[in-house]
C-alpha cells in the first residue's frame, strides 16, 4: 500500500521479507538511473539492524548481480567513534554483510574514521566529501553534497543518523559533518548534518517493528503535531529530491489508530 504524505510517501509491506524486497529493488533502481545519468552511484549507508538485513539480502545470490558494483561509491550517515573493526562500527557491519561480498576498490568506499579524534574525524570526513563530490558534479560552490540515496532508519525516540532530539546538531547549517555525544558516557559519534540528507536526490527511510509505532504517529500527523518538529527523523525533507518511508505492517500499524 502507498499512502502519500505531505513531507514523503509511505508504503507498508505485509512482513519483514516484502520490506527487505522492496528497499533492494529501490537500490537496485536508484544506482541503474545514477548511473545511466552521471556514470556512478552514490550511496550513503545506514547502521542498524534493519539496514543489516538489506546489505545481507543485497549480497545473496538473488540480487547481487543486479548492481554494477564496480561503479558504486559508498559513505555512511553515521559512525561511532570506534576502531573499523570495532562490533559497534557501522563501517564493520556492512563491509561484513556486503562489502566482503562485493569486493568494491578501497577508492570506492569512504567510511567514517570513527578512530580519530571526533573534531578531526568530522572535519577530515567533510575534506573527504568534497573531493569525492567535487563542485560541478551535481552541486554549486559551497553547496552540500548530492548524494543519489541517502538511506536512514528511525530509533524509537525519533533520532536518525545520529541525529538526536534536543542535539545542537540538529540547528547545524554550515557543516556537513559534526561529532555529537548521544549520551554521558556512550562513545561520541559522527553524523551527516540536516543539510546534507536534505540535498540528497533521493532518502529511503527504513523502518520496522511496532517499538516505532509513536514516533512514526507523530511523524505522519497530519496536520503536523506541536511537538514532530522536535524529531530529527520529521526533519529531513529533501529540498528537490524523493523521500520515501518504507515499513513493515508493524511499524505501519499506526495508521489504524489515526482519527477519522
């Protein structure tokens, strides 16, 4: 079912197997026209255990040889601050599910230093953005970068990325990059910043489980709730590309307690 939403449109797939199809076949459909258009796809990669599930069906059999992988580019939303092969890296999490699969060039893929000092890693990851988007490549000077898919998930308390309610990262306007302490004591992370998801021509939401029934709720309230702009998830909005939120009957339960 497709229902379309004032920020997006919302599809919701009888099971968990039907949401993973789905978001495949959008990859697979967002890199063949990125590269039919400019010669390359570029696709920055979402943490979390959702997103696992679709790099792991993306390198099965089924569908891996849909993708012309050698001219994929690959960035992430969001890492913590952690080694590569840290159980926490979201770095690790895919090269394990898809990118040990693939096999892509090290030019190909541009992973968060979660390694390095956060001010550092954040500056050095917008450094590295700039030359692997140069001006002319689908953006003007001092624009942030134009990602083909940005793919997010949604946290139970509405964060994404690692974007978080009531984080001053969250009002960034100039950076591209920030580094941001989630809570005392959880190890800092480093998130893309609102400008740049919102550059993207295309954000896929992935989003399953009845734990995200609320905050999807107040995301899609129509007309919009006091309090969904305080969510960083209802605060992407692609400026000229697709927004897309894809969910299993779980999570889009939250349509049947709607009023009428």
């Amino acid at each position: 079912m497709t229902t379309s939403g004032a920020a997006s449109d919302l599809q919701v797939f009888a099971d968990r197997q039907a949401l993973m199809d789905a978001a495949a076949e959008r990859v697979v459909t967002a890199a063949a026209q990125a590269i039919a258009d400019h010669g390359g796809f570029t696709w920055a990669l979402a943490g979390g255990s959702t997103p696992r599930e679709l790099y792991s069906l993306l390198a099965g059999s089924a569908w891996v040889g849909r993708i012309d992988w050698s001219k994929v580019e690959f960035f992430w939303t969001d890492e913590r601050c952690v080694p590569p092969d840290d159980v926490q890296s979201n770095y690790r999490m895919a090269r394990e599910t898809l990118l040990d699969t693939i096999r892509p060039a090290p030019a190909q893929v541009h992973r968060m230093r979660g390694e390095h000092e956060p001010e550092r890693a954040a500056a050095d990851y917008a450094e590295e953005l700039t030359r692997a988007l140069p001006i002319g490549r689908r953006r003007a000077p001092g624009a942030p970068p134009c990602f083909d898919l940005v793919l997010l998930g949604m946290g139970a308390d509405g964060h994404t990325a690692s974007l978080f309610p009531g984080s001053s990262a969250l009002d960034e306007r100039s950076r591209w990059v920030v580094p941001v302490e989630p809570a005392p004591g959880a190890p800092w992370r480093l998130t893309l910043t609102l400008p740049v998801l919102n550059a993207a021509n295309q954000v896929s939401f992935l989003v399953a489980g009845a734990a995200k029934r609320d905050r999807l709720a107040q995301v899609w309230q129509a007309p919009p709730a006091p309090d969904a702009a305080a969510l960083p998830a209802a605060r992407v909005r692609p400026r000229s590309g697709h927004l897309v939120w894809l969910l299993d009957a779980d999570a889009g339960a939250f349509r049947e307690r709607r009023s009428p």
